[in-house]
C-alpha cells in the first residue's frame, strides 16, 4: 500500500491532490465478494484526530473486530479538505487490523463533494479497497426532498455539471435524510444497495454507527472486548 502524497501540507498543496486523486477514482463495481463491512468514524480535539474502525460480517452484520488509534493534528481546519486532517489517524487504525474489510464506509462524503473528493473516496483510494460516503449533512449538491417513509430517495445532483453525485436517503421515518455517494471502487446503485442493506432501524447503517460508538469509547456487543485490537468471531 505505497502512500499517494504527503500529509504535512499546505492548504492550496491539498487541493491540488484532490484534483490529482480525482483523476484515479474508479466508480465501476466489480462485483467482487463482500463478506466484512467496515465502518469508520472519528473524534477531533485540539491537537489530535482518534480514529475508530469497526469490522462487521456481511450481510448477518455480528461485529467482528474494532480497533483505535490517534495521530496529532498536522493540518488545519479547512472545509472540503477535512481528509487531511483525519487520515493519518485512520491509516494507524487500519495498521492494527486482523481482518481487512472487503467494503468499507465512511462518516463522510464520498464524490458528493466540491472537488469530487470527500474522505470516503480518498481513503478508499490510498486503502484500495471500494468505499462508500455516508455524510449526515449536505456539503455540496442539490436535491428534492425524499418522501417521508424508510427507504425513500432522491438524487444528489452536481449543480455545475447537473450529473447525479449521490442520494438522499430516508433511513428513518421522521428522521433526517443521509447523503449518500460512492467514494472508489462502486458505483451508485451498489452504494444505495450497501447502505440499505446495512439499516436495522436507526438512522445510522451499521458500520458507521457502531464506529461512533466505539470511537466514543462504547464497546462492541460480543464478549472479551478492549478498546484496542479485538478478537475475530471467526
């Protein structure tokens, strides 16, 4: 896993990766086999990004492993360039792993960003592994309002080019849409299938909302947990 860039850079450096990176996504599903999920999630203070990566079985969702880790804080605050703030720390996360996820999601954006860039897509780049974004705000896009019921959709539409970016999904009834879009190595529709697939009645998949609770220091339901490396089930 050979690294794309430095991460000690300046904020008009950063933006030129993302454009280079752009150039090397894949949004093109291979049908390869997905049995483990992975959710990632993370928590900022002053000087330091803590990132959490939990693995789940597919498509029965049992937590299999979860791991932690930090990294200072080299970058600044900068909206649309947030990766290079919290990748370091997930790349130390992911170091720890027993279990490599097939598939993995992102509390982020995906190519439903201004630079066709967020940290779903980034990371699953630099991971080389297909990724999803699954960000709970709109950072860029334009969309209808989803009907009201769990499962209902709308496009997430590039307001420049007018091509579709994303979905708006209605995970929950009566609760806020998630903003959906591919990062790397998926397409779309497989993106929606995923996250839907991962739904057991909160507004949050799976993955990603057990990353935000074990990154908040919640432990994984099955026996014989830390908050470092923890045993598979299988």
């Amino acid at each position: 896993m050979p690294p794309l860039h430095d991460w000690a850079l300046k904020p008009e450096e950063a933006v030129k990766v993302q454009a280079q990176l752009r150039q090397r996504l894949s949004l093109v599903w291979d049908d390869c086999e997905v049995t483990t999920i992975g959710g990632v999630d993370m928590s900022l203070t002053d000087d330091k990004a803590h990132a959490a990566v939990v693995v789940l079985r597919y498509p029965d969702l049992t937590p299999v492993e979860g791991v932690t880790a930090d990294a200072p804080l080299v970058f600044p605050y900068v909206p649309g360039l947030l990766s290079f703030r919290e990748g370091p720390a997930i790349l130390a996360a992911w170091d720890k792993l027993q279990h490599r996820p097939d598939l993995l999601m992102f509390d982020g954006q995906g190519i439903a960003h201004p630079r066709g860039m967020g940290i779903a897509s980034h990371m699953g780049l630099w991971l080389e592994r297909p990724s999803v974004g699954i960000g709970k705000s709109r950072l860029y896009g334009q969309h209808s309002e989803p009907g009201p019921n769990a499962g209902d959709i709308a496009d997430l539409i590039d307001p420049k080019t007018k091509q579709v970016i994303g979905a708006v999904l209605r995970s929950k009834e009566r609760s806020n849409p998630l903003f959906i879009s591919a990062g790397h190595s998926i397409d779309l529709p497989h993106t929606v299938t995923f996250v839907r697939a991962c739904l057991r009645g909160y507004r949050l998949p799976e993955p990603t909302r057990w990353a935000h609770k074990f990154a908040a220091g919640e432990p994984l339901p099955f026996d014989d947990v830390d908050s470092g490396d923890q045993l598979a089930l299988f």
